[in-house]
C-alpha cells in the first residue's frame, strides 16, 4: 500500500472541498476504515478519499457494508463506518441500518445525493434516503452545504455513541461535495446533548432496590447487551460474586459475564436452557441490567416471573415498563448506577439458591456433549462445541441466524465481551460473513470465525471476494443441513410437519470458496471436525468448511409462541438422538 | 384515552414529519396537532392530541424524547391548562335568513368575519366542546354549514411553569419582561375548565 499524506492540521480553519471535509472531519474522529461502494452522486468523496490515510474496503453489496460497519463496531466498540452513492446504493444499506438499529449499534452511514439543485426531481438515481431511514436510524441529516459536513458528521458520530447507540444516516448532496469552505475540525465540535429529563436514578429508588436486592431469597440478575455498552462487566460480576446472583444471558448480552463462571446460567428465553428459564420462573427478584424484556426472552408476559419483584436499570426511559410492569426502573448510565449500588452490598457466604439451580440442571442437564456418542450422524451442536474447545473459546464468532446461531449460543462459552456478534433484534440472514470482515479489521490479532447456515450463507456469498482482495483471514464455518432450519423446525412443530418451501438447494461450497481462491474442506463425520478445524486455524489466510450436518435435527429446549417461559419442548428421549437432555448415556 | 402532549422542537425541516412518524409507528391515532412559533426563536411548539391508551403516556413522552430534534415533552393531560380552539364555519344565508345566525353568534361569543351575499363566516376560539356545540346548533337550523377548518387545540399550563430544559440549555429565551400577574377574565372562567376532556 503506498504511503498516503498525513491529515491536513486540523487545528486552524483550511479551505477545502466539502469531499475533502468529510474525510478530514472522519479522520479527527479517529476513523481508519470504512466500508463501501463508490457511485456517481459520491464520486467527488471518492476522489478526495485518495488524499486521505483511511482504509476503504470495497463490498460487492452496500448491504454489507452496513453490516461491516456494524460488525466493526460491535467488535471494537469504536463508530462503524459505511459509505454508498445515492439510490440503489442507500437503499442497499437500508437492512443493514435497521439490522444495526435494533441491536443498538453505533455506525455513520454517510449517501451521496443528487445536486441539491435536483432534489425532488426524480433525477437519475435520486431516492429520498433521509424519508427511507427516518424510522430505522437514531437520526438522519440531509446536508446541501460544504460548510455544514463537518459538523453535522460531528454530531452524527456523537449521536451514534451517546446514551442507546444506534445508527445515524448522513445524506450529502454532490454540489455540497464539491464546493469549498472553511474547514476547522475544533469549531465543528457539537453542542453537549439537551439535559434528559427522564433520565433518573433518585435516592430514594437506588435505596429501594438495594433493600430488594439484599432481602431477596431468590434473585436473578439478567445480563443485556447493555453491559458491554456501558462498560459495567466488572461492576455486573462483583454483584453476583458478593451475594451469589446467578446470571442470565440474553443473547446479546452473552460475554458480558463469563460462560464458564460458576454463577453464569447461560441464555434465556425461547431457546435458553431448562434450568435458565425455570430458575427466572421461581425467582423472587429479577435485576434487569441494560436489557429490554424482548418477546424471545419473555415467552407469554401474563405468567412471566410471576413471583418476582423486578428492578429495571435501563439508559432508555422508553423501555420501562414496555413489554414487563417493573417495580423499580434506575434510568440512566448501567456502570454509573451499579458503582452506586456495589458499597451498599456487603459479601455473603452462601447461598441456597445457588445450590437449588444447580439441582435444577440435573434433570435437564449436563449439555456438554463431548463424551455423547454421535451413531455416525454429525451434529451442528457437536461441531459448535468441537470448535469451541479447539478456539479454547478465545475467538470472536460471528453468526448467522436460525438455527446454528441458537446452537452457538448454547455450546459456545464466551468468558470474554464482544467476542459473539449476531443480529439479534432484526434477525438478518446474511450478516454473518461481511460482519465477519468487519469484525477482523477491527480487530486484525482475534481469530475470527463465521458460522452461518447454508441459507443465510448464501444470501451475502458473494463477499469471499472481498475477504480475498483484503487478505483477511477469516475462517468459515457453513452448516449444512440443505434446509431453512430454522423455519422447517416451526414448520415440523407448529404446522404439523408440512414443509413449504424449505428445502434448499446450495452449490458445492467448496468449490465456490475454491473459485474465489480460498482453500475449504468438507466433513460430514464427527473424528473430522476437529482436524478441518486445526487445519482453517493454522492455514494463515480464508479457510472454508462445509459442514454436512444432521437434515431435520431441532433445536431444544424451545418455548412455542404464547407459552409460558417454563413451558418448553423438549428434545424427545427415545434413544435415537445423541444429544439427550438427561445425563443418561442412550 | 385522550393524552395531550406539548412538545418543543426545532425550528427544521421535516420535524414535523418525524414526530408524525412517531405515532404512526406506534399505531397511535393523532385527534389533533398544532404546530406554530414558541416565545424562543429556533424553537416550534407543538400541542399533540392523540387516542391512546391510559398508560401509553409514558411511553410516548420518551418515545418522543429520542427524536434528536424535540428539546423537551411535556404531557400535560395531569395539569391545569388553559385549553383553546379556534375554528372558522362558513354558513350558507342570505340577507333574509342572517338573523338567527347572527343570535346564535352573540350566544356563543363567537364573531362574523365574512359576510358575503350568499353566504357568512364566523369564528369562534373555545375550549372543542364549546365550538362542537356552535356546529350542532347550526346544523339543526335552516342554514347549510359550508365549510369548518379547526385549528386543534392549544394547550399551555398555568401559573409560572416554564420548560426547564430550554433554560438548561440557554437557547434564546425571550426579553426580559417582568412577570404579569395572573389574571382571569369572566370569559375565561366560563369555558375554562382544568381537564381538557370537560365539555366546558
């Protein structure tokens, strides 16, 4: 890569080209690596890019670059960044913007627009994006002049942070790209947010949940996405480690407290383990922790924890008391409100509550499945587990979604934040590979693993490309069961087992990662697993595996929609299925 | 239940459409939405009707609170307000058939700001029950109601309520003018009433 020239000084007011600003205004924001697709509305941006000592990776689909962006950020912590022309290139990123909206990830989508002249017009690949993306973004902002892009991309990335992170779109007309003005990067610095109102954790109500929290018998701390984006992973574990408060996961919030610590139960809700939501079922106090209460996690709310009392520490004021009627609500910073909490609660001993969960998994138990014999069919749950001891749980896995992300979930142990990345909210199919990129150059040290399934493979396949032309060294885990699994698993246990239109068909995958030069491997037995896996890890560059796993295996325990948490399906006990839930050997 | 918001927002393009979204994403149906300048520049004020359900105040209050561009929501359905419509009802009449109308004006304060051959005007500023039973006494009578145009209502608390955010924030407030004292005029005690639901 040649050498490019260091930022102008940003210091003292430079004229330059509203293109050159928006580069100069990223690069004081501490951008080195966006994401995108050049076009003929943002051809100016392109052409200052050049000046500019920031990394553009090339996407085949601008949806990916929405979902790079957005793997970026969840990887880092740090603002993803994705950029696209006007029309059919916004409105590509649209699913990736909501994907990133409903999970709370702080990414700047910045379109190119039709000259400001045209707008309104239905000029040649005009679309209005700001109209598009007002309901799935934080905020928008249309911008038609050079003097107004630094700061409105300033206070886009401040948006994009600040409280509930989430994405915000800036739309840049070509005429506004191509004049000039004044740039000073330090004057462009946005106003501090408006003072919320709503925000609030009074005295009184701290008080009162620090009498809850010490007067429960059975208390149950449930760990959101929220943890890793205040930063409260500390401040979460010396709670449940002072008065033994086992832990549940949302989905999002795995990694927020180890998998393998004594007091993490694992996840909850429709696809959590039997002891996680029986143990939320006979709880007297649920601590609520950066979490919303979302449907997948509260199965029917009429009989939801009913004997629980139920404090809420939530930074969005809209989330209280939404989906579950709490008894407290702590509104504000989760890190800030704990440190407040933590010198009221002194250190217990023992607890007999712990002891009772533990009981509780005997009968649904012990899920790890190394010793379990496979009867020659190979399990994705078998591979998920194979690749969790091979990574020794250290890599950064990103998934698809359905079922292999439930799976992963279940049998892989993250002791680490930010090392599971998946669209939890939206549910997007097809997120997995190009936040995989995302994530691997956010963090290029970190072994970063895609598993996804064959249908959501396929739905983005076409970015192996991009990994080539980036030189990533990603490792690829597709499992491939020739089904839409997730849905077929609906359709055998609520439409009485008739298919529609989910047998799937896929090309040699094998053949495509070879096509794009990229070496793969296929295994349908469970001795190979780990010897393709050791392989991927140790070739130095893209890896592909083309897992051939069990067709109409399911994944259990599952809640039904309008079942209650502790009404699950279990995975049937004749004998055939080696992934029994009892400790029994088959 | 009927919930009334004052919301004070930016002075921008498409705000108004933003805060709509807002209640149509909630499926929530806005009766009415008043939109005009506050005692701030740069800063709109809006009174928002909407039929919601009794609990969903708090929610929407905070919904509302996302949008980057509103500054600060007050849900003043629990205050003492002073609530006000106006509206315009043009009436079908002719020089022979003005006079009862003219009667029903007097009865309700309200004035004839058109008069044309064929046709008056009138407006009339109340509380919705006040204006709702103008139109349904002319509705009963002889002349034909042309057209109304309403504004919606317009809320503002009583006493020396002011928003607090704004002050937090310093945008322009207005010149410094020493504080009138309260002072409620016979009409006003006529159709005031505390609860914006109230008839009168």
């Amino acid at each position: 890569m040649t050498e490019k020239p260091a930022i102008p000084a940003a210091s003292q007011p430079t004229r330059l080209t509203g293109a050159e600003i928006v580069w100069a205004t990223l690069a004081g924001e501490g951008v080195r690596t966006v994401f995108g697709y050049p076009g003929g509305a943002i051809l100016p941006v392109y052409d200052a890019l050049r000046k500019y000592p920031i990394r553009h990776v090339l996407v085949r689909h601008e949806q990916s670059a929405a979902h790079m962006a957005d793997g970026y950020a969840r990887a880092s912590g740090r603002v993803g960044v994705a950029v696209a022309t006007s029309g059919p290139g916004a409105t590509n990123l649209v699913t990736g913007i909501a994907t990133a909206m409903l999970d709370s990830v702080p990414m700047v989508c910045i379109t190119g627009q039709i000259s400001s002249k045209l707008l309104g017009t239905d000029a040649f690949q005009e679309v209005d994006i700001t109209g598009i993306t007002l309901p799935i973004t934080k905020h928008n902002y249309i911008v038609t002049r050079p003097q107004d892009i630094a700061p409105v991309l300033r206070e886009a990335f401040l948006i994009a942070r600040s409280g509930r992170p989430g994405p915000v779109l800036v739309d840049i007309t070509k005429d506004a790209q191509q004049a000039s003005a004044d740039f000073d990067f330090e004057a462009a610095a946005p106003s501090p947010h408006r003072p919320h109102p709503m925000l609030s954790a009074e005295h009184d109500a701290i008080s009162e949940s620090i009498a809850l929290i010490l007067g429960a018998k059975r208390p149950i701390i449930l760990a959101g996405h929220g943890i890793l984006e205040s930063g409260a992973m500390d401040q979460i574990r010396t709670l449940a480690e002072r008065l033994h408060i086992p832990v549940a996961s949302t989905l999002l919030g795995i990694g927020a407290f180890p998998a393998s610590h004594d007091l993490s139960l694992g996840m909850m809700g429709m696809h959590g383990e039997a002891w996680v939501n029986q143990a939320i079922q006979q709880s007297d106090l649920l601590i609520a922790c950066g979490m919303r209460f979302d449907d997948r996690v509260t199965g029917v709310l009429a009989s939801y924890a009913p004997n629980a009392k139920k404090i809420h520490i939530e930074i969005d004021p809209s989330e209280v008391n939404k989906n579950v009627k709490v008894d407290i609500a702590l509104v504000g910073d989760l890190r800030e409100i704990l440190e407040t909490i933590l010198p009221h609660i002194a250190p217990r001993k023992d607890s007999a509550w712990v002891r009772a969960v533990n009981a509780m998994k005997g009968d649904a138990a012990v899920r790890d499945i190394k010793n379990l014999p496979d009867l020659g069919h190979l399990y994705a749950a078998h591979v998920i587990h194979d690749l969790w001891r091979a990574t020794d749980g250290n890599a950064i896995v990103v998934t698809d979604v359905g079922q292999h992300q439930m799976w992963e979930a279940q049998y892989y142990k993250h002791d680490s934040p930010r090392t599971l990345i998946t669209s939890g909210g939206l549910g997007t199919m097809g997120y997995a590979l190009p936040a995989a990129i995302g994530a691997k150059l956010a963090c290029p040290e970190k072994e970063v693993w895609v598993i996804a399934g064959d249908g959501g493979f396929q739905m983005t396949s076409a970015e192996l490309s991009t990994i080539v032309q980036e030189h990533l060294d990603i490792n690829i885990a597709v499992m491939n069961n020739g089904f839409l699994g997730m849905v077929r698993q609906w359709q055998e246990f609520i439409y009485e087992g008739k298919y529609s239109c989910v047998k799937i068909l896929s090309p040699d995958f094998v053949k495509l990662a070879d096509a794009h030069g990229i070496a793969g491997a296929s295994v349908s037995k469970r001795a190979d697993v780990l010897p393709a896996v050791e392989t991927a890890r140790n070739s130095g560059a893209a890896f592909l595996i083309n897992f051939m796993v069990e067709k109409e295996d399911a994944v259990y325990p599952m809640i039904a929609p309008g079942s209650a948490l502790d009404e699950m399906i279990r995975r049937p006990s004749n004998g055939h299925n080696p992934l029994l839930e009892t400790s029994e050997e088959p | 239940m009927l919930h009334t918001f004052v919301a004070l927002v930016e002075d921008k393009p498409g705000v108004l459409t933003r805060v709509a979204s807002l209640f149509r994403r909630l499926n929530i149906n806005i009766i009415s939405l008043t939109v005009g300048h506050s005692e701030r520049s740069d800063v709109s004020r809006m009174t928002i009707v909407a039929e919601a359900p009794a609990g969903a105040g708090h929610r929407i209050k905070a919904s509302l609170f996302k949008l980057e561009n509103v500054l600060d929501v007050d849900d003043v359905g629990q205050f003492s307000c002073v609530v006000r419509e106006l509206a315009l009802i043009k009436v079908a009449a002719t020089q022979q058939s003005r006079a009862p109308i003219f009667q029903l004006a007097e009865v309700y304060r309200a004035r004839i700001v058109d008069l044309a051959p064929e046709s008056l005007m009138l407006e009339i500023t109340g509380v919705a029950a006040k204006i709702e039973g103008l139109i349904q006494v002319l509705s009963e009578g002889d002349n034909p109601i042309l057209e109304v145009s309403r504004t919606g209502r317009m809320v503002m608390r009583r006493g020396q309520h002011t928003s607090r955010v704004l002050e937090a924030m310093r945008v322009s407030s207005p010149e410094e003018e020493p504080i009138i004292p309260v002072t409620i005029s016979e009409g006003d005690l006529e159709v005031f009433s505390g609860d914006p639901n109230h008839p009168l």
